[in-house]
C-alpha cells in the first residue's frame, strides 16, 4: 500500500449525534417560520400592491380631473372680454389671458414672467393698479392710460388679493363706452341748450312785448297834438325800465347758471348766513308765511359767502312762496361725516310727481311770474362748492329741499 497508512473516519458519539439531530429539527423549523413569514409578507405586499394600483388609479382620474378643471379655466379666461393679469407674492406676472394682451398691447409672452413695476407708459407711470397704495382692494378704477404699444385707452379696473399671497387685477377697455358717453353728453347739451334757448325766447318775450307795447304807447302820446299828461308818460316809461330790468334779470340769472365765477373761499358762519337770509327775505317787516329757524349748529366753513346766501336766500324764498300767507317755513341744519346739510321744509302742495324729475333744470318752474333759473342756480353753486342739492318730500307734508355742502376749513381742506 506503499507505505501509507489508511485515513480514519472520526467517531461520533451519541450526544454529537443528538445535537446534530436538534440542530436539524430548529433548522427545520426556522425555514418553516421563514417560509410562513415569507407567505405572509408575499399576500401583504400583494394587498399593498392592490391597494397602490387603487390609489395609482385615483390619481390618475384626479390628475386627469385637474386638468380638465385648469383647461376648462383656461378656455374661460380666454374666451371673457375682460383683462385678467395675475401676480405672485413677489410681483411677477403669471397669468396673462388674451383680453389682457390686447388691452396692454403686448403678447403675453413678454409680459409673463416681468416684475408687474416694470409695465410702465413712455411717461414712466405704471398702467396696472397691482402696486398702488392709493387702491383699494374691490374699488373700480377708472381711468386714462398710455399702454405698452402707446395707444391711449380708458381702463376700467379693480384688484383681489390671492390666498398664495399674490395679486389680481380685473381690466375692462371702456374706450369706446367713453367715446359713446361723449357722444350722448354732447347730445343732452345740444338738447339742454335747445331747451334754454326756448326758454330765454318764451322768458323775454313776455317783458320784450310790454316794453313794445309802452313804447308804442309812449310814442303816440308824445305825437299827438293833445297836451301831454305827465303821470301818464311817467307810467309809460317806469312799465319800460320795469321790463328792461326784467330782461335784464333773466339774463343775469342765465350767465350766473352758464358761466359762473370760481367761487371765493372765505371764512363763513352758516348761523349767521342763514339768519341775515331770513331778514332779507321779508325787508320790510311784512311777514307772511312764518319762518322757524332751529337746530342750528355752530358751522364755520369755508365758501363763497354770496353765492351760498343766493342758494339759500332761493330755497327759502321758493319754500315761502309755495306755502301762502298762512303757511309754515323751517330751515335747520344737520352736521354729517365731513358735512352740513341746509334743510328747508315747507307745509306747502309739495312737488308734482311730473315735474320731480327736470326740477333742477333751467326754465322749470310752477309759478306764473317765475323764470326757472332759481333752482338751477342753487344745483350749480352748490356743485361749485363740491356739494349737491335734493328734493324729496317733507315731514310737514310740503317739500324738503337739502343742500349739501362739505365743511372745509378757510384753507380749504375737510
């Protein structure tokens, strides 16, 4: 055997044996829990997977969702006739629609993406409110504006914060509503002067054909051969100024409406104007209707101190006329925000329903011997004054007329 000697096989005891035998059995054992572990792990990733596929799905149909919304939004802001033009929370401009692109005269490929300051006219001034400290949120804006292709258009505007921190800004092109609106304005003018013309005619032609007539008169009397009455040519000739001033004073009154003077702010104690009002009005002492002067507050405000004595003195006095020698005249005033109203009311008739809504239009008048100038003066100074005038329908059952005026200090600031 060539010398070697035989390699022997080790001898296993029981006790190695039995612990070979152990270590089996926990194999065993460990791959039936790993392959039960592995079973359950396989059915919960398969249920995992399940579940996945769910939520895949659903995502997919909100995805799709969300883009058939933000299609849907596209194709609206498109197809509207408004600007809209929105900005981030830095002032960039991120949406853009067509409407917006014609109104500023760019594509919105040159807008998008710009600081919304830099959208500024030749004359360095911003043409979008986003920006602007003096707008107000929701307020509507309307207003001249040189866009980025240098046409001017009349803008019409307001602006919305957004939840992200950005802005909103709502434009409409009301060029052709302004040109329209001219248009219409310079009809109504057209027809108000057709209407004073008529007016003025029927207005002098009465005092004009008196002064005619007279004039006749007295010139047949200074031919005729009889001896002249002097009483008589007295008459003549004082129905002849009488007429003269007449005309003279409707065309005072008509220049005073067409063309009044600025009016002069002077320092002004509304007690004591409405008191001198009151003496004006009966200077004789003959009083006839009763006029109550109460609530007077202290008011010292800047105006045209004669102008507002003729606006109140033409209340007072149209108020005093309408309600008769028994009638009952009160004017008060009442102080509101940066305000103080002058209200006059009577227990008179009150005012036609037909006649309401021309009341403040030159030659509209209900008495016999009145030119209608009246209150169309009052309307325009009290405009001049940044005020307005109303009528309505008094507590004392006659008519209430209010003029409003702001209360400014001599410096004329409220």
């Amino acid at each position: 055997m060539n010398g070697v000697a035989p390699e022997r096989i080790p001898q296993m005891s029981e006790g190695d044996v039995a612990q070979l035998q152990e270590s089996f059995r926990v194999f065993n054992q460990v791959t039936k829990n790993l392959e039960r572990a592995y079973s359950r792990l396989e059915n919960k990733a398969s249920g995992v997977e399940g579940r996945l596929q769910d939520a895949n799905g659903r995502l997919r149909a909100k995805v799709a969702q969300l883009k058939s919304v933000t299609g849907e939004l596209n194709g609206i802001l498109d197809a509207i006739p408004c600007g809209v033009l929105a900005t981030d929370s830095e002032g960039t401009v991120t949406t853009v629609n067509p409407a917006a692109e014609r109104i500023l005269g760019r594509p919105r490929h040159e807008i998008r993406g710009r600081d919304v300051r830099t959208l500024i006219d030749h004359r360095g001034r911003p043409i979008l409110l986003i920006g602007r400290e003096e707008v107000r949120t929701g307020t509507i804006v309307e207003r001249l504006v040189c866009c980025l292709d240098g046409s001017a258009r009349h803008l019409s505007g307001s602006i919305a914060a957004l939840p992200d921190g950005g802005t909103l800004e709502i434009l409409s092109d009301q060029t052709e509503v302004a040109h329209l609106r001219s248009q219409v304005t310079r009809l109504d003018t057209l027809a108000e002067l057709g209407e004073m013309a008529a007016g003025v005619a029927h207005e002098i032609r009465n005092p004009m054909n008196g002064v005619e007539g007279f004039a006749g008169l007295l010139e047949k009397a200074l031919r005729s051969e009889a001896e002249v009455d002097p009483d008589q040519l007295r008459r003549y000739t004082d129905r002849i100024r009488r007429g003269v001033a007449e005309v003279n004073g409707i065309i005072s009154n008509l220049l005073l409406w067409a063309r009044p003077e600025p009016a002069r702010m002077d320092k002004i104690d509304l007690r004591a104007l409405i008191a001198e009002v009151e003496a004006d009005t009966y200077p004789s002492g003959d009083h006839r209707a009763t006029i109550t002067i109460e609530d007077m507050e202290d008011v010292s405000m800047s105006g045209d101190r004669l102008k507002l004595k003729l606006a109140i003195g033409n209340l007072v006095r149209n108020a005093v006329e309408a309600t008769g020698d028994a009638g009952h005249v009160r004017v008060s005033t009442c102080r509101k925000d940066h305000c103080v109203q002058v209200i006059v009311d009577d227990d008179g008739p009150g005012i036609a329903p037909g006649v309401r809504a021309r009341l403040f239009r030159p030659f509209t008048t209900t008495k016999s011997t009145g030119t209608g100038l009246g209150l169309a003066l009052v309307r325009k100074f009290a405009e001049l004054h940044g005020g307005s005038v109303s009528a309505t329908t008094s507590p004392m059952s006659g008519a209430r007329f209010v003029m409003t005026l702001p209360v400014r200090d001599p410096g004329g600031t409220p």
